[in-house]
C-alpha cells in the first residue's frame, strides 16, 4: 500500500456515520451521540452518509442538524453500500481521529471516551471495539465471525476477537491512506498491516436495536467470505503470487503426470485402451477448469485494485453536502 501525503487536521475529532434507512433511530442516536462529544471538550463533527435510503432518514438528519450545528449530511445519489459509505467519510474527515460507527444505536457513543483514552496513551493507530457479549444468533452470526476473525488473524498478524464491530477509532494518517471497495470496510485493520499499525482492543457495549431490522443476511454473509478470500490473497500473496499459483501448478502438474503414468502404464504394458475412459477426461477437464477459474478470480481482484487505486476513481457519487 503507497503511503501518501496527509494534511494536517481541522478538528481533533471525527464521527463518520453510514446510514441507511434509520429514521427512527436517528431521531434517539444522533442527540446521544453529540452530548457524549460535547462532554469530552474537544472539537467534533459528525459526518452522517445518507447511502441512498427509501425512508425519511434524509429528512430526520436535516432536521436534527438545526439542533446539532456541528453534523454534516453527505447523500448519495443512490445505495452504494456501507464500505462506500465509510469511503466517503474517510474522504471527507477533518478530525485527528476518524471514529466509525453503526447508525442504528447498537454502538454505545458512552464508549468513546475510552477508545479514545487507549488511543492516545498507547499511540495506537487503531482502537477496535470488541463485543464480548452479543446479542446475535450463534450459528447466523457469532460462528461464521469468529471463524473470519481468526482466519485474518493468521493471513495477516493482526489479531482481533471481533473484525465485525463498526465501533473503532482511526487515526487520520490511517483513514487517509486505506482504499475500499467491496464490503472491505470490516477488514480495515487487515488492509492497514500493510503500512504497518498497532492496534488496540478495548471491550465494549452491544446495544439491541431499539427500530428496524438488520441488514445483515445470507447473502451478506457469502459477500463477506469472498472479499476475506480476497483480502487474505492480497495480504499474503500480492507481493509474491508465484508462492500461491506455483503451488497451485505443482500439485496439478503433479496429478496429472501421475494420471498420465498411471495411464500410460495401462496402454503400453496391458495393452488396454485408454482413449475413452471418463476418468481421462474428468481429470484433465476438472483440473483445468480449476486452474483457470481460480486464476481468473484472483488476477480480476488484482485488476479492480489497480483500477481504482491507480485511476483513484470513487466508489461513490454524492448528491449534497450540507
């Protein structure tokens, strides 16, 4: 990951805020969230990203900023996802610290101060938020995290019990430099090992969603295991894919020169035709096919990230600032 150059920050804090369809939550959230900010006597803004909502969320955020001069409303043109979301805070941050948070009041803003407090006495790059105690479907929810977490735990050194928690603290110099696109917004400390980081865990509140449903669903959950696969094969490999995809042709090499031997040993030694057994044919088709469709995924990865780090095209298109 190149590391560019960061300006020097406007205001020591920044809460960014993807909302999408929380109107009601937005009406209790958004004042708890600006007297917990008010209390700790520093400079703020809250940066709510309207991400396309269909209820009154819009609505709610414009009313609410005639209370709280200090929130500033990004909407964009349509839902580009939580990750985009996340990008457009990122972008737009002036605080020292950048914090995220879920805008449906299951993050508690009480927890602030001390993600804070940890930040600054330890000189982290990244306070993570871990909920110790969940209140989410074991096999749904806690099992396919637990195993995600430990899975970018070893592919990348950083070590955290809950990946998944949106409640974190970043320091500017991180939030500036980490590119998203995907649903990569969960392993932005993964993504950020690569310009090296400490990170930090504090325990902290799991609030029951006052309103509203979760987002979170199957399909959800199959996105997320495909863009670990993804971020685990550019943490480990994009420096030196030959180590991935030689292993890869090694072992199929080695399987089909067996299968070849094996058959060959047949033709030449029993005399036994081999030109229209299934099992030449499966073999040779199942491991090509593999092979090409496990590169091609791969090397499109590679391309979308050069695309959009290259060209430094947004993943979002925002409508108005206010």
């Amino acid at each position: 990951m190149a590391v560019k150059h960061v300006g020097p920050p406007e205001l020591d804090v920044s809460v960014v805020l993807p909302v999408y369809n929380e109107a009601k939550n937005l009406q209790h959230f958004i004042p708890e969230l600006s007297q917990t900010l008010r209390d700790l006597g520093r400079s703020y803004e809250i940066i709510a990203v309207d991400d396309g909502s269909t209820d009154e969320s819009l609505d709610v955020l414009r009313s609410l900023k005639l209370e709280e001069p200090h929130l500033r409303i990004i909407s964009f043109r349509r839902n580009f996802g939580q990750t985009a979301a996340f990008a457009a805070g990122f972008d737009l941050a002036r605080g020292l610290y950048v914090i995220t948070m879920d805008a449906d009041g299951q993050n508690d803003p009480a927890d602030i101060p001390r993600l804070l407090k940890v930040m600054e006495e330890g000189e982290y790059d990244i306070v993570s938020g871990w909920r110790q105690q969940r209140k989410e479907p074991l096999l749904s929810r806690r099992l396919p995290s637990m195993i995600a977490n430990r899975i970018i735990g070893r592919s990348t050194g950083v070590r955290l019990h809950d990946y998944g928690c949106s409640l974190k603290v970043y320091h500017r110099d991180v939030a500036k430099q980490v590119k998203l696109y995907g649903e990569l917004h969960r392993f932005i400390p993964a993504l950020a090992s690569g310009i090296g980081v400490r990170v930090a865990e504090v325990p902290v509140n799991d609030r029951p969603r006052r309103y509203g449903r979760s987002k979170y669903n199957l399909s959800k959950t199959i996105r997320v295991v495909l863009d670990l696969l993804t971020v685990s094969f550019l943490l480990s490999y994009l420096g030196r894919p030959m180590q991935l995809f030689g292993l890869a042709g090694l072992i199929s090499g080695g399987i089909g020169f067996l299968l070849g031997l094996y058959l060959t040993g047949l033709k030449l030694i029993g005399g036994v035709e081999i030109g229209n057994r299934p099992l030449l044919s499966l073999a040779v088709l199942l491991l090509i096919l593999g092979v090409q469709f496990l590169v091609m995924g791969l090397l499109g990865e590679l391309q979308t990230r050069t695309y959009f780090e290259v060209q430094n095209k947004p993943i979002y298109v925002i409508r108005t600032e206010e």
